[in-house]
C-alpha cells in the first residue's frame, strides 16, 4: 500500500458536553449527601475552592496546608485520547 486511504478522512470530533454550575440548594444537597463517605472532602475542597478538574485531580499533599488553609495549585492534568 503506497499510502494510507484513512487519511482522506477527518475523525468525528466528540462533542463537548456544557457544563453547568450547582446552584446553592444543589451544593447544600451535595455536601449532605455525601457526609461521612469518602468523597465528602474532596468534593468539598472541589466546591469551596473553584479549581478546575484537571486542577484538582493534580493536587498532591505537598501542596496543600492545612495550618494555613491553603492550597497551591501548581499543574494540571488532562485526559486524552491515548488515556
């Protein structure tokens, strides 16, 4: 084969899905729901601080003090097509 036929075509893209953020009855529900399981400070942290996803999931311990209530946010990571 001298070339490959598939680079005549162009992949679909995926489509992108909106986001949308929890209004305060929506929040106040969230954070009851998951009191006491181990999401509750996660998603707290996620709620509280407005850090991106990518943000958060790249959060390590080292970054974070608890003395201080702060968190550096200093990478982020993001999902592609390779995984």
């Amino acid at each position: 084969m001298i070339r490959n036929p598939a680079d005549a075509v162009d992949a679909p893209k995926p489509e992108k899905k909106e986001m949308r953020a929890l209004n305060n009855p929506e929040t106040a529900w969230l954070i009851e729901v998951i009191r006491g399981t181990p999401f509750h400070i996660p998603v707290l942290l996620a709620i509280t601080t407005g850090m991106r996803r990518g943000e958060f999931l790249a959060l390590r311990w080292s970054e974070v003090s608890l003395q201080r209530s702060l968190a550096s946010v200093a990478r982020s990571i993001e999902q592609t097509n390779e995984g």
